[in-house]
C-alpha cells in the first residue's frame, strides 16, 4: 500500500510539473504580441507544433511505455521538456537584437515540437502506474485524482508563471517552468515504481484477488492489436478530441481574448483563466469516485451531464459581457466540466473498455486524437482571430467571433458522441 501510493503521488505531481512546461507559452502570449517578436498566426503555428508532435508522441509513447520502466520513462520525458523550455527563455532573450523575427519563429517551432514529444512521455506511464498498481474496482477513483494533475499544473503554471512574466518579463516564464520541470524529474526518480514484481511484490491481479484473464497470458503486443480493433474505444477519441478543441480554445487563447476583447489586464486575465485550472480539481476529483460509488463504474451519466455543462460554460465565456464576477462563474463551470471530461474522455472511459495490459495503447489512440485536434485548432483559431485583426490609428483590435463559433460548435458535439458507446461494458 506504501509503495503503490507513493507511485500514484509521483504520477500526479510528476504530471502536474509536466503540465507548468507544457502550458508556459499560453500566459506569455500576449506580451510576445506586444513586443512585436512574433504575431498571432506565429504564435498559432508555434503552440500547433507542440500539440502535432504530443499528438504522434502520444501514440507512440503510449505503445512503448507498455512495455518500459515508467520512472525512467517518465522522468526522461520531463528532463528533455524541461531543456526545451530553457532553450525558449534563451531564444527568448536574443530575439531583436541578436536574431531576427523569422529565425525566432522557426527555431521556437522546433524547439517546441521536441517539446511536445517529451510531453507525451508522461501521461502513459503514470496511467499505466494506477493500472498496475491499483485493483480494478478502485481504479475510476484514483484516476479521478490522477487527472487532477491537469488542473493543479494548470493553475500553479497561470499564477506562477504570470506573475513572473509580470514582474521579469515573458522569457522568465520559460525559465520558471524550467525549474518546475527539474523539480518534478527529482520527485519521479525518488517515488515512482514501475511494477509491484519489481519490488519483489505478486502481480496486482494476485494481491487483490481478481483471478486470472485470458489476456493476462497474452503478449503485450497482441492485447495492443485487440484495442486497436475495439470500435468504442476510436469514438471515445473522436469525442475527446472535439472535447480538446474546446479545452484548448480557453487554455491557449482564453487570456488574450480577456484582454482584446473584454478589456481585462494580464494579471486580472490569468487569474480568471486560472480559476478554470482551480475549479477543474473538484471536478477530476470527484468524477472517478462518483462514477465508481453511484454508477457501479459506468461513467456515461456523468460524462454526458458534463459535456452539457462544459458548452454552457463555454458560452457564457463568450456571450456574457465583461463583468468579472460573469466571466469568473463561466470558468467555474467550465473547469469542473472540463475536469471530469479530461478524467473521462480523455482516457478513463477508454482504459475501461481494453485490458489491462493494453493501458497505454488505449491511451495513445484517445491522446493522438485529442491532441491532433488540438493543434488544428490552434492554426484556425490563430487564422481566424487574424483574419478578424484591424488597425485605426495605429490600434489593432482582434475580432474572435468566428473563432467562438468554431470553439462551442466543438464542445457540442464531443458530448454527443460518446452516447454511440451507452451499451458498452466496463471490461469485467
């Protein structure tokens, strides 16, 4: 019980930690638009590289942490994320003077596509972690609290971040997640665990006498293909990348639309944005445990019941003014949907439905989806609030109506989706 604790702790902070050097570019947009260095369809292209490359690597990382040792896979992953966004804040003080805008973009790419395929070496062997750790009927609950790392690095990554980009400026903020990535890669290698045999523990299936499967005497790579060729579990991907688009609008461009559109400084627009962070805890807390006490480890109720919440969350986002109180209570909704939705769309529903010993490819068809849609939307949704772009007298305003269109039409349809799979049953 020590041992299996002690991993899902490394898998949930380890994350989160992952989470601040992957969210960095998102709080300093709008300065980098204010000092000229890049522009809006830049920034697009260079967010839509870390999400194309999560996207592949999600995939591929997902097969291959099947078969590694999680704490060095993981805590690898971080180590190379960590140097990526050292080498932005680097890139970062040269612009200008030493390098020009053109070779600022390119050079930002690269970097943060490599970036984007360390990424996607965390969130496989921290599930895979829960699976081989954890008994079946328990494993909605600590998944649940897993997927609070999303929103715990989320929050530390607007309040912390912003703030050092507010007192330092933006390239501070690449420096900063810098050290949050350190910090996590020395936390992995000290507390996480690959497998209870490697403590020289029985397999979780004997400790918590579930019994033997069929597919526990199979090989890895033949469970992989029988995932592969499980329908429901390509649906569940379909829906959570539509879910993503929605979830990636807010995380990406939800700052910079507070402060073009409704007039919010930074400061005030990253704590309202970081709200959506904070509040989504309470909703992947909760969503394993209530999914596993309520609904027997059903998870369709709750997950249609958030994916309404989330597009109401969404458009009152848009549609409701300029009031902070408004726009605070829309990300409140919007998190705690969103929460749930990352817990149950995002991978949950999917590991339900494969066996255990295919966790990380099940995981790797729903991230490749989630993030691919991820990243298209960042090109459109950097097209169209460029396209939106005019200039009188020397102030440029951006137009995001379209853009929203786009983002809520989305959300609608991620909560659609899974109710193709009602009839399909948790794996027994």
């Amino acid at each position: 019980k020590k041992l299996r604790f002690q991993a899902f702790l490394a898998g949930t902070i380890g994350y989160s930690l992952y989470y601040v050097c992957r969210t960095s570019l998102n709080v300093v947009k709008k300065p980098i638009l204010d000092s000229g260095a890049l522009d809006a369809t830049q920034l697009g292209i260079i967010g839509s590289s870390l999400l194309f490359a999560y996207a592949i690597g999600k995939f591929v990382n997902g097969f291959l942490a099947d078969y590694s040792n999680i704490k060095r896979f993981m805590a690898t992953g971080l180590a190379i994320s960590a140097v990526a966004n050292l080498l932005m804040g680097v890139l970062g003080m040269a612009s200008g003077a030493v390098i020009s805008s053109a070779v600022l973009f390119i050079a930002m790419s690269i970097m943060w596509a490599i970036n984007g395929w360390s990424q996607a070496m965390g969130s496989p062997p921290a599930v895979i972690a829960l699976s081989r750790w954890y008994p079946l009927n328990k494993r909605g609950t600590y998944y649940g609290f897993f997927s609070a790392s999303h929103n715990i690095g989320e929050f530390f990554s607007f309040l912390f971040v912003g703030s050092l980009v507010a007192t330092a400026g933006w390239q501070w903020g690449f420096f900063g997640s810098t050290i949050a990535g350190v910090l996590g890669v020395i936390f992995i290698i000290i507390f996480m665990h690959d497998t209870p045999e490697s403590k020289g523990l029985p397999p979780i299936s004997v400790l918590t006498n579930e019994g033997e499967k069929k597919t526990d005497t199979q090989s890895v790579k033949d469970v992989q293909k029988l995932a592969l060729r499980t329908p429901a579990v390509w649906i569940l991907a379909l829906a959570s990348a539509f879910m993503y688009i929605s979830r990636y609008a807010i995380n990406g461009w939800g700052v910079l639309y507070l402060q073009e559109a409704k007039g919010f400084d930074l400061v005030d627009a990253t704590q309202i944005i970081s709200v959506n962070a904070l509040l989504g805890i309470i909703g992947t807390v909760f969503s394993g445990w209530i999914s596993d006490r309520f609904f027997k480890g059903s998870r369709n109720i709750p997950a249609l019941f958030a994916g309404v919440l989330n597009t109401i969350g969404l458009t009152l986002f848009v549609y409701g003014g300029n009031s902070w109180f408004v726009n605070v209570l829309s990300m409140i909704l919007f998190g705690i949907a969103v929460g749930v939705l990352i817990s149950f769309l995002g991978g949950l529903m999917a590991v339900d439905v494969v066996p255990r010993n295919a966790t990380g490819a099940a995981l790797g068809v729903v991230g490749m989806a989630s993030y691919a849609a991820a990243g298209i939307q960042d090109v459109v949704s950097g097209a169209l609030i460029d396209a939106g772009k005019t200039v009188v007298d020397g102030v440029t305003t951006y137009d995001f109506s379209t853009a929203a269109i786009f983002w809520i039409a989305a959300s609608i349809i991620s909560f659609m989706l899974p109710i193709l799979n009602w009839r399909r049953k948790v794996q027994e």
